[in-house]
C-alpha cells in the first residue's frame, strides 16, 4: 500500500508556523521552528513501511521526518528518521529504535512477534530558515498487487553506465546506492556528478551511503519527485519500464552464483538501476546497469528474471521529473 501527500495537499495537515507556497510548505519567515502532522491514516495490514519526503534544505535549515504506528489497539511513540538536510549537513540516527513491537533501521521499520500495523500518523519538524517541503510519503507490504498495464518488453538504452569500482571514489565498494541514483538522475538530465551525489546522500549516522530514504530525499533536493516503494511483484516494476521508467531496485544474495554474471555476492544488499526487460530463447531477462562492474562498458547486465527476483528485496527507488504545472 502506498499514501503519498504533495503539494499543494500538504496544507491541508494540521500545521503550525508553515505557509503554503508555489506548491509547497515553507517555514514561516518570521519563525525559527515548525511542524506539519498528518490526520490518523488508517492502512491495510502492514508488517513493513519504509518512508519518504522532498524537501528543499540547506546548511542553515532542514527537516525531520517522524513516524508513529498502531498495532494491536496501541501506538508506537513517534520515530525519527533523523535530521535531514542536503549536501552532508543531515545529523543522522546512530541507535536506531527497538522495542518489543516494532524494530527500526535505516531504510524501513518492521513490525515484530507476527504483529500487524493498521494505522500510521507522520510529523514534519521544520528548523531554520525557510525549508521547504514538497512530498510526503510512505510505501508498505500491505494491499494488493497490481496487474500488468503496458509492453514491458524493452530497453531504456540511454540510462548512463557508470560502475562504482572504476569512479576512483574512496569508498567505491559501498556507493551502489548513489551511483545508481547518479545514472538516473543524469538520465533526467541533472548535470551532477558521482561525487555530489554520495557527499548529498552520505548518513552521517551510520556512516553509510546505502540510505534509501536519504537517497530519494537527495533526488527530491534536484527538483526531482522521488519516493521510495514497496512492490507486490515484479509487475509493479515492468509497468514502470512500460510507461519509460526506469527504476533502482534493491537486492541481496549470500553466493555468488544466486544471480548468474554477477560481479559478487551482496549479502549486505546491493542496488542497480532496472531499464527493461528482454526474451531470448524463451528465457525472460531482467536488463540492468549494474554499478558493480571494473568498468563503466561493463555495467550493462542481463540477469536472468527468475533469478533476479529471488534475490530482490521487493524495494525500489522511483525518481521521476516534476509534472508539468507544478511547482517546485
């Protein structure tokens, strides 16, 4: 199940010290502090939910993102998801929250003890100088999936390649997840380069830069609308292709021969950009530009399909440019 709040929406949420402008909630000029909490969301039962939000942020500003559940008749305090502000200035969770209900990490929260969540409640603290809010959401493994819409059976070519071990970047071995983001953002054509991207996306918490709310947060601050998602099936990911999307996935193997023409194993989780899909010789292949490459002309895979979502964690990163009209 996904909810998602943008835009001019957001107003509509109990605020305090925030105005609406040009399509988005900005921090009153006069005020040092504010906050926007969202009405009780009633959800279908969910045992995971990962989080995400755009915003306009700077060193001398930012915004926290805070989430509270109900599971059985009772609610969670509300869990922060850090500090955050662009470009490395975010002051990220170093202990994450851990009760006997609910378990927290960096990219989402589980529900624990065959537990369900029915009901989620958000808050927004603004801090600063005008931050700005555009986008407000959260996915979970609740509700239904969706069915195919669309040819699926095709290539996103012009998705750039570039593989994180050949960039030269100190920490290559652990930037899968703002490489990948780097190649859909230049395919949207922001002129960034890998380096921006990893200083913007880095958690200073935990001192990783595989952070997926982060990451999508760091695509909203290019004026892109990026959330994270949680899908049913691989449908989800092949209407994405269809509609000429293309999407980074997340995914994690324990040897290496789980996926076939894999650089490595991932057992502590890995991310690629997903940009079509092919059938040869009655087999179906997932294609990728797969960061984990010596080189920037090897990035390019075919994984087998059935292979490829036995070891898909079902999370995706969608980044897409703002519609037309409005405003950011």
């Amino acid at each position: 199940m996904d909810w998602i709040c943008e835009n001019n929406m957001l107003i509509e949420n109990e605020t305090k010290n925030l105005m609406q402008k040009d399509g988005c909630l900005e921090l009153k000029e006069s005020c040092k502090e504010g906050y926007l909490v969202t009405p009780i969301i009633e959800t279908t039962e969910f045992t995971e939910i990962t989080l995400s939000w755009n915003s306009k942020t700077n060193k001398d500003n930012s915004v926290e993102i805070l989430i509270k559940l109900k599971i059985d008749g009772n609610w969670t305090p509300y869990i922060s998801y850090g500090i955050w502000a662009t470009n490395g200035y975010n002051i990220g969770i170093k202990e994450h929250y851990d009760d006997d209900f609910v378990k927290a990490t960096t990219d989402k929260i589980f529900i624990k003890n065959n537990k369900y969540a029915n009901a989620v409640q958000l808050k927004v603290i603004f801090r600063g100088k005008n931050p700005r809010l555009s986008l407000l959401a959260f996915s979970t493994d609740g509700g239904d999936d969706e069915p195919l819409a669309g040819n699926y059976l095709k290539i996103i070519d012009n998705v750039p390649m570039i593989s994180q071990l050949a960039s030269g970047h100190k920490d290559s071995n652990s930037i899968c997840s703002p490489t990948s983001l780097t190649m859909i953002l230049k395919y949207n054509g922001k002129l960034l380069d890998l380096e921006d991207v990893t200083n913007g996306t880095f958690d200073t918490g935990t001192k990783l830069y595989g952070n997926w709310p982060q990451n999508v947060a760091y695509a909203g601050e290019q004026g892109m609308r990026a959330y994270t998602k949680r899908c049913k099936s691989i449908n989800t990911v092949k209407n994405f292709i269809a509609k000429g999307i293309p999407i980074v996935a997340s995914v994690c193997s324990q040897e290496k021969n789980q996926l076939e023409g894999a650089y490595s194993a991932f057992p502590h989780g890995h991310l690629m950009v997903v940009i079509g899909f092919q059938i040869k010789d009655n087999v179906e292949y997932i294609v990728v530009n797969d960061p984990a490459a010596k080189s920037n002309d090897e990035v390019r895979k075919f994984y087998n399909l059935e292979q490829w979502i036995n070891v898909w964690r079902h999370y995706i990163y969608v980044v897409t440019k703002i519609n037309k009209g409005d405003s950011w």
